[in-house]
C-alpha cells in the first residue's frame, strides 16, 4: 500500500494534460482488459489516488 501512495502522490503532480492522458490510457487498457480483476483495477485506479472525482463532479 506504501508504494501505492508514493506512485500515486508522484502521479497527482504531473502536469494536466499528462494527467488527463494517462486516465485516457487507463480508461482505454480498462475497456480491452479481459480479467474482471484487472478491469477493475484498472478503472478504479485514478479515483484509489485522487486523480479522478474532481474533474466528474
């Protein structure tokens, strides 16, 4: 969980474009994921560290 927290502190301070980037690669590697657990992962990542949430409300 440790390194969770430290990757996604290091990913909040990239700049918004990157930002808005990466969550479109994670939304895209979400849809073509077969495994349910990875999928899962996967979409619920950017909201697990405070990337997403902000910008859907």
């Amino acid at each position: 969980m440790k390194i969770m927290e430290s990757v996604g502190g290091e990913l909040l301070r990239l700049p918004s474009g990157l930002r808005e980037r990466l969550l479109h690669v994670l939304a895209d590697l979400a849809e073509a994921e077969q495994d349910p657990a990875r999928r899962d992962f996967l979409k619920g990542f950017p909201f697990a560290i405070g990337m997403a949430g902000a910008e859907e409300s």
